[in-house]
C-alpha cells in the first residue's frame, strides 16, 4: 500500500506535487477554492497556483508549518481605504483599494474597478510600508514557538484576512490562523493570548466548545479562560 493519503482526504499544509507542462512540481496545499474543486498550492520556490483539486497528489512528505507566503507579507502592507498610484500602459491611475485578494487588490478609479497586482502599488499617503511584514514574521515565529512548545509540532500555522475574528483554529486541516489585522496591529501580549486561546482549541478538541475542558486547559496553557465577544458576535 502506498505511504501516501487519499487527495480528498488533504489538509492545508499538506505536502502534494502536480504536473505542470510535464514538469513534476512540488508544494503544499494552501487553501481550497470553488467548494473544494480547486486548489491553491505554493511550491518550493514560493510561487502560488491555481490547480484542480483533482490534479493533485498527496507526497506523504512533511507538512509545511508555517503559511507566511510572499503575498501575505506584500498584502499586509495595504488596508482598506488607503489611496494608491499604478501605471496602466503608460497612464499614471490614482485611486482607492476596495478589496484586498489574495494577488491583486482591487483598486476603484472612478467609476472602474482594476485588478492591480500588489508590487505594482505605490501609496499616495507615505507611511511604513516594511513594518507590516516583519511584524508579521515576528508574529508567526512567536506562534510557531508556542505551538511547537505545546505539542502542535504537526499542526500549521496561517494568517487570514478577516475583520471578525482574531483567529479560529480548524481541526480538520490542523490549522490555526491568526486574523492579519489583528497580528499587524495589536500589542504583543494580546496577540500571544489569540494564540493560546486557539492551542487550547486544537488540545481540548472541537467537542469541548468553550466549556469546562476548555477552559482548564486555556488555564494549563496561559491562555485567558474565556471565549471573548468577537467569537460569538458576528458584528
Ligand atoms: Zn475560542
């Protein structure tokens, strides 16, 4: 019997190869798409693809424990709102980011909507552009260590573009994501009990909710013992 998992059966971080022009690429899974018939994978140089779910295979290699692609740390240095300049064959477009993807912000010039990948941004404000992605990587070494320490050797740790919650962590990948905003912009101390919080999830396991098992072991672990508003309320 082979040493490998079914490919439907692939969490995120999962290592997985797939043919590309007859070439044998080799990545991890990164996340689904299109209720799961696509996938995105990042492969050993960094590069990001679009590939059906379908066209992957499972490697049994070691599952990649870190999610911090270039694309995080490039997305991370943008918001909502912030006004930026590109070029578009030669015309100089200012305009106002409106969505942030996982390539390209959406850029609103008036009354059209561009795609623009992020490298080709230039932001009309000046503020820090490179504190963001350290901080990020900063961020996902503290995590890292804590989660290592904790016995989540094999789970993966990512970031994730969400204004609802500071994390979540999700058993069936064995994944904790960490709320981008969140780790770019809050202190030190309260990103480090997100974290926690979520290494108690993945110990007490989904049954325990935020109950009594949860929460001793939220205590064993450092973490404040309890579910805070953002989990509960949608706003
Ligand atoms: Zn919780």
């Amino acid at each position: 019997m082979p040493d490998t998992i079914p490919a439907r059966q692939l969490r995120i971080g999962d290592a997985v190869s797939f043919v590309h022009r007859q070439r044998t690429l080799h990545g991890h899974l990164l996340e689904r798409q299109g209720q799961r018939r696509f996938a995105r994978v990042i492969d050993t140089e960094e590069r990001i693809w679009k590939v059906p779910a379908s066209a992957l295979t499972p490697t049994g290699g070691p599952r990649r424990t870190v999610l911090l692609t270039p694309f995080d740390a490039e997305r991370a240095q943008w918001r909502l709102g912030d006004r930026v300049l590109f070029d578009n064959a030669g015309n100089r477009m200012q305009g106002k980011i409106v969505k942030l993807n996982p390539k390209r912000a959406q850029v609103r010039c008036g009354n059209d909507v561009w795609n623009v990948p992020y490298p080709m941004l230039q932001p009309i404000d000046a503020h820090d552009r490179t504190r963001a992605a350290d901080r990020l990587r900063a961020v996902a070494a503290m995590a890292r260590g804590c989660m290592d320490r904790h016995g989540l050797e094999d789970w993966t740790l990512a970031f994730v573009e969400s204004r609802r919650r500071l994390g979540d962590c999700q058993f069936g990948d064995r994944l904790i994501r960490i709320a981008r905003h969140h780790a770019i912009e809050d202190s030190n101390e309260r990103i480090r009990d997100t974290v926690l919080h979520e290494i108690a999830h993945a110990i007490a396991g989904p049954e325990a909710g935020h109950g009594p098992l949860w929460k001793a072991v939220a205590q064993n672990v450092g973490a404040t013992p309890m579910a805070r508003a953002y989990e509960t309320d949608p706003g």
